[in-house]
DNA sequence: CTTGACCTTGCCATCATGGGAAGGTGTAGC
DNA sequence: GCTACACCTTCCCATGATGGCAAGGTCAAG
C-alpha cells in the first residue's frame, strides 16, 4: 500500500513517515516504479508500534530502542523494562512538579476575585515583592 | 549592573535575558559606553516576574500577557484571573493526560518479569497484536 | 484532455533554551 | 605596558517532534 493508506491505517501521519525513516527509526520500504513508497503488513507493524509507543510518551531515542529489541527474537525482557521503568519514572516526576505548579495556580487564582480592580494576588506572587 | 549580574540576580540565563529582548517581552536596556547592557532595578523586578511565570509554567506569549497587565496601573484582575484560568486548565489536562499514561505504563512495567526471556507485556502492548 | 487526489523532495517554522564562534572590553597581577 | 581571564557583544546553529508550504510528478475517473 502507498504511504497515504499506510498513514491512514497506523494512525501516523505520512509527514511522519516520511521523517521517521530519515531519522532512520522505519527502513525505507520497497518503492513502485513510479518511485512512490510502498508499504507491506510488517512496515504496518512497525508504524503502528511507534504511534502507540508515542502515545505513552517514548522518545524517538527510546522507541528506536525498543523497536530494536522487538526486531529482535533474542532480547531480553530486562532490558525493555529497563527503558520502560526508566521513561516511567521520568513521568512520575514530571508530574510531580506539574501537580505542584497546578496546586500553586489553583491557589492563586481561587484567591483572585478577578473583577476590574487592579489588585491582584496572581501578578502579587509573580512579582515577589523584595 | 551588567547582564551577567541581573542573571544571577535573577536566575534568568544572560542567554535567555538576551533572548527575551531580542523577542520584544523585555525592553532594551540602558547601555554603557562600552556597550553593554546596564540593568536597573526595575528590569530586575521583570526578569524575576518572567522567571516566576516560567516555573509557573506560563508560555512566553502568556508572560507578556501578565507583563503588560502588570506594566498597567489600570489593569481589571479579571484578566490576569482569565490567563491564568486558561492556563490552569490546560495544565490540569496535560496532567490528567500523563497521570492516564502513567497508569498504563505503570502496570505494563509491573507485569513485566524483566529477565533473560523474550516474552514481554511491554512490547506485546506496543504491538498491539491484531 | 482535465481535474483532483496523491505522491515526491526540500525548506522552513514552531517553542524555549542553549552551545559555540568570532571579536571586543575591563581589570588584576606582574 | 603586557598578559590572562572573566565578561560582554552579535550571529548562527541545534534540540525534539511535528507540521505547513512550495514545486513538480503520477494516477485515474470523467
């Protein structure tokens, strides 16, 4: 199938696809003779791993690897969850301070009355008065 | 003083302070014959509001926003409230989006025994398998 | 043949931050 | 006065993942 259908069927867009494999994440596929991409149920695979691998936040870096370990029918599950408990923790993190900044902002926005006077706790706080 | 000084009084890079110019959300400073840079307390006071907004997560666009209601005696707290609301919500979905992948991830890592074997939960669900 | 969808490659942009290059300035120490 | 080092200037490029647009070619239905 050409890269629209492949597209459409993987849930990544043909800019994607084309930019994946520059980067060298896909192997460019087989091309017809009018030189346009085609692609075949394991290069489906492949492009639908990476859009679900995307969605729970892998890095390009880190989808590579784990498609190279999914190439591979050698690997060990250890080190696919060496990356996975590694992006995990990265999260976990990131959330902990989102969670932090939200509960600040919420904070500061519930004491803003938000009319037309001027005073304002949220622009008070940004300015840390010294 | 020179911008490596408003820097570390600011904890705003001289890169970033340059930066910041260069993108309008500061005005030029003052300069001393020799060119550079001299900040005065005022331009402080900026530089600590943009680096508080930043921690806060705040995009430049909405700092310059904030900057101008605060540059602005007049301002209505009703639109800071507004730009910060806004941003309160969109952070609170990034949040739940991630605390959403984070369960997922959490759980694939739990089920995967991590060891010599191939066989891995993690790679199965990227595959999803159909 | 025409038209519109699809395909190709290439260049640029986004957003916030920062590295490095090339060249100038200031000052302490010798 | 010279040297060395820290600091300053502007400029160009990069990061990471995604996407717009341009220019030109291909395909197939009408």
């Amino acid at each position: 199938m050409n890269i629209g259908e492949a597209s459409k069927a993987s849930g990544v867009s043909a800019k994607m696809i084309r930019h994946y494999e520059s980067i060298g994440l896909l192997r460019p596929p087989a091309r017809g003779s009018n030189d346009y991409r085609l692609y075949a149920e394991r290069d489906l695979h492949e492009l639908r791993f990476i859009a679900r691998a995307r969605a729970l936040g892998f890095s390009m870096k880190e989808i590579g690897e784990l498609l190279s370990l999914w190439r591979n029918r050698r690997r060990a599950s250890a080190q696919v969850r060496a990356i996975a408990g590694t992006h995990l923790k990265a999260l976990e993190q990131r959330i902990a301070m989102m969670e932090s900044v939200r509960a600040t902002l919420s904070e500061l926005v519930r004491c803003c009355h938000g009319d037309d006077r001027p005073d304002c706790p949220i622009l008070d706080d940004l300015t840390l008065q010294r």
